[in-house]
C-alpha cells in the first residue's frame, strides 16, 4: 500500500465496516482520480464539449463534471485560464449539487476556500441572486477571491468572517447554505498523504467543536423553507451521522431530505450511532432521529470512481408565524442599529479595517464619475450592480453598502477597476466577466499559433488594426478585450499595430 495509514483509524474502520472492510483497503492501491468542472458562467456545455482539448468521461453525481488522466495536466491550457473550467476532485462536486441551486436564490457558502464550490454555485445562479462567500481564514480568502474573478462571477461578496458576525447582519437571510466543514479529512488519504500524517493533530474531537457550532449559527442564518447542505470529507461517524442527530435533536424545525442512490451515493449509517454509543463516545438518540440519517449520503472510494465524502441535505420547515424578518430576509431599521452598537463595542478596530466608502464625497464622487465615463465609452452592456468604492477601488455590488456595514469585506463584488490621476484603470476581475459581445474592442487570439500563451505569458504582441473587432466604427486605439477562442482572458491596450500587455503579473503562465 503506498499511502500509510494510521492504525488506529485502520481499526476503527475494520470495526465500522465489517465484511467492506477489504475492499475498502483494497482501494487505497487505486490511483486517485482527477476531475474538471465546466464554467457554464462562460461557455455552454455543448460549446465544451466541441471545444475540449482531452477526452472527458461523465462523473454521475455533476452534469458538468468529468473525468480526465491526471498526467494531461488540464491546469497547462489557455482554456483554464479563460476560465472554461475548474480543476476539482470529482467527489467534491456533489454536495452543490444536493444544494439544489435555482435563479435568483440567496446563497451563502460558509466555509468557502479556496473557491471551488462557490464558482459551481454561481453557474447554477446565471448572474442572478446573490452569492455570498466567506472564509474564517485571512490568507485563504486570497484564493477564494482570486477563483470568483477568474470564473467570471459578477454577483459575489467575499467575507473574511467568523459566522456569528454574519449571522447578526444576516438573520434568516439566506434559503441556501452550504456547509463543507472542516474536518479530520479521513477521505482524502489517498489523494494527499499529508492528511493522513496529520490525522492525529486534526482529531476528531476538535472538528467536531467547530461543526456544531457552525451548524448552529447557520440555523440562525437560514430562512424558513430553505436548505442547508453539510458535507465532510470524512468517514468518523461523530463528525458526519452523530453531528446530524444531535442537531435534529436541538433543531425539530429541521428535517433529512432523503437523496437518490442512482448516481452512487450509498445512504448514511443510523448503526454507527449504536457503535458509538456502545462504546461510550455518543449519547443514545430517539429512535425518530436516528433513523433520519438514513437519508444522508456517502460516497465510499471502493463503490465509486472518487474519494470519501459524507453529505446531509437539511431543511428547515416553514413556520406558521414569521417575522417580516424570516419571511423575506428584511432587517429592520432597530435591528441594524442594534447590531452595529454591539459590534462596535466589540470590535471597533475590525469595522474601521475594512470599511465601506461613501461615495457621496466629492472625490469618491468624481473617481465614479471616471469609471461611468470609461464605460460608456468602452462597454455596450448594462453591467448588474451598485457602484461603490471600497479600499480605494471600485465594484459593482449585489448589497448595499448598509448591509456591508460592519463586516470584514474582502471583495464587496464585481471589482471592476480603479482611478489614477482622474483616468480610469479596468481591472483584470472586469475582463475575466465579461463577454465579447459586452465591448467596443476585441482581439481574438486562437490556441493552435501560441498567441494565446505568449499573451498569457505577459508579452507584447503585434496586431495589425484589421484584426482588432470594433463596434460601432470605434478607432481600435484603447483598451482590448482580449480572448481565446472568443472567451475572455483580460486587457490588452492597442496603440500603432502593438497591443501592450495588460495581464496581471501574478496570473502569468509559467
């Protein structure tokens, strides 16, 4: 076997699985599998399908996700850095998929870093609704901002937050909340060995501190009729069923939903909780509860093409009494001030760290002024969003400014630009979201000539004004759009047959 699994987790599992526990082991000598996700942001599955540069196999449980050979390296390709898709383990793709996104819905993705399964919840989205995506971590949130520009999402906040805080600016806001917990990882093993090193240093018995309380907090997030989705990369019965019946227990207004067996998730294990409770590690559940957890859902590394997850899909039913508040996601005026007064008490430096501007003073004034002045001139679409400055920036954002009030704002939404000395400066985020039919110029680079690397790689190009597409009888001298295939990478700037280089530095093929 070439991972080296921990011994005492070998026992736990010999004793959880029984007559499985072979095959189980037997997976470990498997190779890992690697998946892509399609971008339905940018491209539509049809258009992907034609345009794949390697062969794909359908994973069961993700209409949009596939199977590729790991050594083709899908990460080396112009098409990854248009955003087309999303290099994911396979496994992870399925718990977006219970969340059971629609149009226009609220959603909240809790534990988000580094951003894969918020960028599959802003395509089910399609630009409308709102997604709020947040990370507890600082330096991950990096990542996590750095996925949701280059997918192209335009109607995404990122928080740096701990859940109580937006619980208290967000009561009963959001109908979807997806939970993917940290966890003692005990699934991943195969697919990094360092996990299965680390295993003891992440016990179990931390992990499941932090679930509860982060299951608790979204109960107080989410709005009547909604669902939640909680998933770990773990098989420990205390973090994935256990976690589950002791929060039915607290929380009778929440339900299971049964999921379908049909694209190989294997259903929960209501006997693991006699196990545990058997052996001293669990309370005895109320037959009612236990037997919910049924509906909850595995998928085991030697029954499918993936690695261990554990999902529950909860909803929360609808009370016959609601506030204007549960109803409709309103906060009051006196709830508001009420939150704020506390949280400054609490905290005064955080909310002077990452305020957001009032862009009714004179110069926040003017620097949007530049950016309206800039796209009218340079946009032929009505872009989705209020304007507002924040850190010096400017973004076009889902929330008001109010809403924000308080939290710490990593990105406020669509990042579209900045001023320097009263011009305007687009930002990459800007390009990334944008389509060709969305500007007056565009540059369309093909992958097969290598102008699409060479351009990725930060150089200058030459072009010939012929080949710079305008609208409207536009002069090709400005700003570019830049594309591969017709799918949007960034800027370039033209000027005398030579199109200076506008791709961010850190973003740079290498």
């Amino acid at each position: 076997m070439a991972v080296q699994l921990p011994n005492v987790f070998l026992k736990r599992m010999q004793e959880l699985l029984g007559s499985e526990y072979d095959d189980f082991l037997a997976s470990y000598d498997s190779p890992r599998y690697a998946g892509i996700r399609v971008n339905t942001l940018k491209i539509s599955m049809d258009s992907f399908l034609k345009l794949a540069p390697f062969s794909l196999k359908q994973v069961p449980w993700c209409e949009t996700g596939f199977y590729v050979d790991e050594q083709i390296k899908p990460g080396k390709h112009p098409f990854y850095h248009a955003g087309l898709y999303y290099i994911q383990e396979p496994s992870a793709m399925a718990p977006v998929e219970l969340l059971e996104v629609s149009e226009e819905d609220r959603v909240l993705d809790l534990c988000a870093a580094p951003g894969g399964k918020s960028t599959q919840i802003a395509a089910k989205l399609k630009g409308t609704g709102l997604l709020v995506t947040n990370d507890i971590s600082s330096e991950r949130t990096k990542a996590l901002a750095k996925n949701i520009e280059l997918y192209g999402v335009r109607n995404a906040v990122v928080l740096n937050e701990s859940p109580e805080r937006i619980a208290q600016a967000f009561p009963h806001f959001f109908n979807k909340i997806l939970i993917d917990a940290p966890c003692s990882g005990e699934g991943m093993f195969r697919k990094d060995e360092d996990m299965a090193r680390q295993w003891e240093r992440h016990s179990i018995a931390k992990c499941t501190v932090m679930q509860r309380d982060i299951l608790q907090i979204a109960a107080d997030l989410l709005a009547p009729g909604g669902r939640i989705v909680y998933s770990t990369c773990t098989f420990a019965p205390e973090e994935d069923e256990a976690m589950i019946a002791e929060f039915l227990s607290d929380h009778r207004q929440f339900e299971i939903i049964p999921m379908t067996r049909e694209t190989g998730i294997s259903p929960g294990r209501p006997d693991w909780l006699d196990w545990l409770y058997r052996k001293g590690e669990g309370p005895e559940f109320p037959a009612d509860i236990a037997s919910q957890t049924e509906g909850c859902g595995r998928l085991w590394p030697h029954k499918v093409e993936g690695e261990g997850h554990f999902f529950a899909v909860l909803e929360r039913k609808k009370d016959g009494q609601q506030t204007d508040e549960e109803k409709y996601g309103i906060i009051s005026s006196e709830t508001k001030r009420n939150q704020r007064d506390d949280m400054k008490s609490k905290s005064p430096k955080r909310l002077r760290k990452a305020p957001v501007g009032d862009h009714k003073q004179s110069g926040e004034r003017e620097q949007l002024k530049a950016w309206e002045t800039f796209a009218e001139a340079n946009l032929r679409a009505k872009l989705p969003g209020e304007p507002i400055m924040f850190g010096g920036h400017i973004y076009l954002s889902p929330l008001s400014k109010d809403q924000l009030d308080g939290l710490k704002v990593v990105r406020p939404g669509w990042y579209v630009g900045t001023v320097k000395n009263g011009r305007f400066m687009p930002g990459h985020p800007l390009a990334t979201a944008l389509t060709a039919g969305e500007v007056v110029r565009v540059l369309d680079l093909t992958v097969e000539d290598g102008e699409a690397v060479r351009y990725l790689k930060g150089e200058t190009l030459a072009a010939e004004p012929s080949r710079i597409r305008c609208l409207d009888g536009a002069d090709p001298k400005g700003y570019v759009l830049i594309t591969v295939d017709g799918y949007s990478l960034g800027w370039g700037k033209w000027l005398d047959g030579l199109l200076k280089n506008e791709y961010p530095a850190g973003w740079r093929w290498t």
